[in-house]
C-alpha cells in the first residue's frame, strides 16, 4: 500500500444506507460511478484495479464510492433500483463537498453518470464514458435467444457466484478480461467473490439488464468523451457508438482491445489515460468569475491549497509534499495574494466553498 490509499469515509443515502466513499490524489476533480464491481479496499490490492488508480490519483482528485449492496456501503438493503442508485452519487458528491467536477462512468456507471449530468448541469463540467451502454441488455430489442442469455447469467450468479471453486464467476471474468494474465484472472473471480454477495448480484444485473437512458443522454449538456474497445465481449462496441451518438457533440475514440476492462500492461490502457488529459485540457471551463483566482494557482499551488483545506499545517504540508518549510510558507503567501484572504481561514472558506479539501467525518463501519 502507498500513502495513496485513500481514506474511507461514509455518508448516508436518501434512505438511510450508509455508503463508502474515498476521494484520493491531488488535480482537477473526478467523480468516478461504480462498476462491476467495486470494493474501496480491496481494489488498492488487485493488480486489475491498482495500477488504474495510482495513475488516476497521480493527475486528479478522484472520488469514488462502493454502490449501495456491495464493497463496504451497506450489504442488506432492500432497494437495488437505478433512481436510487443515483440518489447515492448524489449524495456522495455532496457528502464530498464538490461544487463542479468532472464525472467518469464505465460499463453500467456511464448510465448513472450521464443521467446525473443531464439533471444536475451545473455541477458537471465534463462527462467520460468508457465502455458504457445507455440500453442494458433487455433493452436492445433482443431475440428470444439473447433473453434466454440474460436470463442464464443471473441464473448463473444465483447458484454458483458465492462457491469457493470460481468456474461460475470466470464466465463473467473472460468477458470483462479476455486478454489477461492467469493471475488477473484468478484476482479478478475473488474481488468478484468478495464485493457482494450472490443475491446482491444477481439483483443488481437484473437491474442492469433493464435500464434505459436514452432520454438522458440526449439531455446532456457539457463536454462528452465517450471511449469504448473494439472488441468489447461484454458491452458491445455498437452500444458504445449509439451512446456516443445520442449525447449532443460528443467525441467517440475506439480503442484497440478485447478486454471490457483495460489492464496495464495494453497499449488501449495508455491511450486510455492520454485521451482524458487531451479532452480535459482542450473543453476547459470557463469559472464563474468569484473562482476566477483559483484558475491563476500554479499546479502546485492547488496541491498546496488542497492540503491547507483539508486541515494540514505548514510541518504536515511539508512532509507530504517533501517540501521545506520555507518554501511552503512561500507557496502559502502567493495563494493569500492570489485568493485575496487576508489569512488562513478566509482561505481555507473559500478554497472549500471552491471544492478543495473535501473533509467529512469518519463514521465508523
């Protein structure tokens, strides 16, 4: 584990579920939805997820939660729906403090991620699919064969996803990881095991299954990047040009790969990283002219102010970013100048009311 490793904190949903979320890294803020399937501590572990995150977090501030049901939110609930299932982004993005940010969605995520930009445009700035579909699988028209498909996965899940022996969940893996190392697989059937449980699955992929978001991609106002591999066995790359084309002025970027998720080891991984950094850069937003100052804070004076705003002192600044104090004081006098705060609190107020420093009590699990 690196000092990355975020700190788990929770909030409770519209209904009173406790969700866990994290936000790690320092940059521009991204607000990530959960996926098939997520677990905040385990990830840190997985040699899928792990190498994904430590280049996220290397360039942005990442927030990103356990969907209600699976990693460390709470496991007995009763409602598994897509509203309420984005009434808990909405509650983390607010637990988490943030006032504008940019939201990545992948696979089922990219549907609770472009329905809360087309209802919440101003908090989004920018909206990122990557292997996304707005129609789940009993939507697209299907034959009586691919019905009978859907239904034998949930079937599937039902009998064989809590077994020790991990021939059930590797039906899912090879979809999600064809090209793969025999270890990411073996690592990828636990983290399957472990995030949620088999009833919890098996609700969530009928839930899946049945969504439509047709009507809110066309609603989607902000700056679309939506990616998706060529070969894709799990969300077809079909799918990934008619989200694409229903999103008014949204970019698509194919990829070159098999796997529904990228490992780090695919040149596709890469070009993944390379495309958000252009697409973020090339749709800046302007700010609202009372943020105007923040956009005049150097790359690192931002990583500064992150750290004043999350209650760090001087030494503590210092240490993290393995500054001398000195300097931290200089970097500490130009960020006053340039907020015109007459001294740290006033800073601190308005760099949180900006979205830095996103701090929430800890509620034990």
């Amino acid at each position: 584990m690196t000092s990355a490793t975020p700190s788990i904190r929770f909030c409770n949903a519209s209904d009173g579920v406790g969700i866990a979320y994290a936000t790690t890294g320092t940059g521009y803020p991204i607000v990530r939805a959960p996926n098939w399937m997520n677990h905040l501590e385990f990830d840190w572990k997985s040699p899928i997820w792990r190498p994904w995150l430590l280049e996220m977090v290397k360039n942005y501030s990442l927030t990103q939660y356990d969907a209600r049901g699976c990693g460390l939110s709470d496991r007995d609930v009763e409602d598994l729906s897509f509203e309420t299932n984005l009434r808990d982004l909405e509650a983390v993005v607010d637990a988490a403090g943030l006032k504008r940010f940019a939201i990545l969605g992948m696979c089922q995520g990219a549907a609770f991620a472009l329905a809360y930009a087309a209802q919440h445009p101003e908090r989004v700035s920018h909206l990122i699919i990557y292997g996304g579909y707005v129609r789940g699988t009993l939507k697209r028209n299907p034959s009586p064969k691919a019905t009978e498909e859907a239904q034998l996965l949930v079937k599937l899940i039902e009998l064989g996803w809590g077994r020790d022996d991990s021939a059930f969940r590797q039906v899912f893996s090879t979809q999600f990881i064809p090209d793969s190392t025999l270890h990411q697989l073996q690592c990828f059937n636990e983290l399957q095991r472990i995030t949620t449980s088999p009833e919890t699955a098996a609700r969530l992929l009928k839930e899946f299954q049945a969504i439509d978001v047709s009507e809110n991609a066309r609603r989607v106002a902000c700056p679309t990047l939506v990616m998706h591999s060529r070969g894709d066995a799990r969300v077809p790359f079909e799918e990934g040009r008619l989200l694409a084309g229903l999103i008014p002025g949204a970019e698509f970027v194919p990829l070159d790969s098999r796997n529904h998720i990228l490992l780090n080891h695919q040149p596709a991984s890469r070009q993944f990283f390379e495309e958000i950094s252009r697409f973020l850069q090339g749709h800046r937003i302007e700010p609202h002219p009372q943020e105007a100052c923040f956009f005049e804070l150097t790359d690192r004076e931002r990583e500064v102010l992150e750290l004043i705003a999350s209650g760090m002192d001087n030494t503590q600044i210092a240490s993290r970013l393995l500054l001398n104090p000195k300097t931290v004081r200089n970097h500490i006098n130009n960020i006053f100048g340039k907020l015109n705060a007459p001294n740290r609190a006033q800073a601190i107020v308005r760099a949180r009311e900006a979205g830095f420093g996103q701090k929430q009590v800890a509620r034990s699990a």
